[in-house]
C-alpha cells in the first residue's frame, strides 16, 4: 500500500514539472514566435542603406569637388563664393577669404598698393589736355575709361584716346585710305604725328604697341630693332609738327603664356628687347618713359592671367585698373619733381 501511494506521489510530481516546463518555455524566448522581425534581415538592410548613402554622398563630394575646381569662366561672383564655401566645407580645411584686390606676381611691384575697384584721384587733373596712342590695348584702355568715367567722370582728367585695332607704327607709315587701320577723330583718319595739332593736345602718351609692327620685319633678329627705327622715326616727325607737345612713352604689353610657339616674331623676347631699344632712345634724349608692362607679368615672365581677357595678349579690367594707378604714380612723381625713367626694361627670354 505504502508503495503505492510513493508511486502516485512520483507520477504526480512528474505531471506538474511537465505543466511547469510548458507554461515558461514561450517567456524564455519571445523572439521564437513567428510573427517576430528577422533581427538579421533588418542589420542587412540596415548595412545596405549605410552603403548606398555613402556612394551617394562619395559622388556628390566628387562632383562638387568637380565644380569648384574647374568654375565655368561666365561663373558670376556669387557662383563662385558659393562654391568655395561648399569645397570649404567638404574638406574641412580653413580656407581664408580671397581679397578682391588683384594679387601682384610680377617684378617690379607698382608703388601705389592697387585696388581692386577704380575711383577719382585728385592728380587725374595731371592728364587734362592729354592723348593715349595705341592699339586695341589701348582701346580697350578707352572703353573703360570711358565707362569709369559714367560713375566719375573726372577719371584721368579730360584725357582723349587716339587709337585702333590692329594698328601700328608700321600701318602708321602707309597712306591713309578706307582700309588703313589708322585711327580717326571726329570722323576723320589721321597719322600719329598729325593727330596733336588736330586734337589740340598738350601731352601724348605713345603706347609702343609693337604687337602689329614686329611680323612686318625680317629677319626675326632683327624685327625688334627695325620696329624701334620705326617708332623712333614717328616721335621725331611728331616733334617736328608739333614742337611744343611733350612725348611720353608707354611700355609695350607682353604675351600670355598659351601664345607660346605659336610666332616667330610676336614672342616676349623681341617684345622686350623693342622695350629696351626704345628705353635707351628715351634716355638719350631726354623723354619720359613710364613701364606699364613689367607689373602685369606673372613668375614666369608671361602676361598673368589675372589680368588677362583672352589667353593672347588683351587686358582685363584689372590690368586697366593697374595701368590707372601706375599713371597716376606717375603724375605725382612729375609734380613732386622726383620721376626717374626706369633702369633697364630686362630682356624676356620666356622662349629660347
């Protein structure tokens, strides 16, 4: 009896451990059930995600990367601050704010720290009764004077501009008609050496241009110094008609750096060695000689392209701007009795 009774007792006890084990089996383990997210599926999908985002915020910082190292050259100023604060911001790296004075890379420096906007100076009035002589340089020179002079017209006093696309001292020693290049005034062309008694002018300030004159020499050695005799034979017929008008001689311009080996003639060194020749001629015999070239070359003895409009030889507005102020040093330096012509106009060899 007694053994029975244990019996019942065991069976029992085994009834409710079973009940027991089924009852907690579900709360051990709640992410058993079916209708529970797969906890891997949602990490691969997360991975995926992570991955895409990231190619796409890759090839959003190489295309910015893109547009803020090559702007587009019609990029207005507002374009292209902001994408300097965008490649700022992507590289982490403290880029300071450019100025907006141009940056001086040439030799030598102008002695007025140039601006990077244009305004009136009370020595403009040194100009009045004055002419510019030139080529298209110079006549882009004239443009913008005369759209300075919008804003303030007192810009280089009442100075006048005698001047003309592909003009030069060689166009200028052929005869006047319909197709010469000679520049007009009033409707009507005339010579270097006969335009100051026309304009009534006190002082002319003669570019020495030479890009449209050194082609028209050979040979290549020589071209310089051919074109110099040319130039020289101009500021004396000049004298001769008008002996009472002072000469004042502008340094030609140089080349921008694209324009390497594409003339024989029209390089740099030529360009500079008409420079000198006409230098030692202005010491010789007394005449002013003002360097509007030097200071807008950059390191590598090329017209800097800051200040040039065309990758060939054309000038910007602040090249202009820099001409303005180097004319201007030039005024006080005659009225403060201190102008010295410069020393030497060193020979350019950018092209052996």
């Amino acid at each position: 009896m007694r053994l029975k009774i244990i019996s019942c007792l065991i069976a029992l006890a085994m009834i409710i451990a079973t009940v027991a084990a089924c009852t907690t089996i579900p709360m051990d383990n709640p992410n058993s059930s079916e209708d529970a997210p797969d906890s891997s599926l949602e990490a691969s999908v997360d991975e995926s995600s992570e991955s895409v985002a990231s190619e796409s915020e890759d090839s959003s910082e190489e295309e910015s990367e893109e547009s803020v190292s090559e702007p587009s050259e019609d990029s207005s100023v507002e374009e292209s601050a902001s994408e300097d604060e965008s490649s700022e911001e992507e590289s982490g790296e403290d880029v300071s704010e450019e100025s907006s004075k141009p940056v001086f890379t040439g030799d030598p420096e102008p002695v007025t720290p140039v601006p990077g906007y244009i305004s009136t100076d009370s020595v403009d009035s040194y100009f009045n009764d004055s002419v510019f002589v030139g080529n298209s340089i110079m006549y882009g020179y004239d443009r913008r004077v005369q759209s300075w002079r919008n804003s303030y017209p007192d810009i280089l006093g009442t100075a006048k501009f005698f001047c003309a696309g592909s003009f030069g001292f060689y166009n200028n020693s052929n005869p006047i008609d319909d197709e010469s290049t000679h520049p007009s005034y009033q409707g009507v062309k005339y010579k270097i050496e006969d335009m100051p008694a026309v304009m009534g002018v006190k002082t002319v300030y003669l570019n020495l241009m030479g890009l449209n004159d050194l082609g028209m020499y050979s040979p290549e050695s020589e071209c310089a110094r051919l074109t110099a005799d040319c130039v020289i034979e101009t500021i004396e017929k000049l004298q001769a008609n008008s002996p009472d008008v002072e000469v004042v001689v502008l340094s030609g311009t140089y080349m921008f750096n694209h324009s390497k080996g594409k003339f024989s003639k029209l390089r740099n060194v030529n360009l500079s060695k008409l420079n000198q020749y006409i230098l030692d001629y202005c010491n010789e015999k007394g005449l002013d000689y003002v360097d509007i070239a030097n200071p807008l070359l950059a390191t590598d003895d090329y017209l800097a392209d800051e200040y040039c409009s065309d990758d060939y030889c054309h000038i910007n507005e602040k090249g202009y701007i820099i001409w303005t102020e180097l004319l201007r040093d030039y005024a006080r330096a005659k009225q403060d009795g201190t102008w010295k012509n410069p020393k030497e106009m060193r020979i350019i060899y950018t092209e052996k």
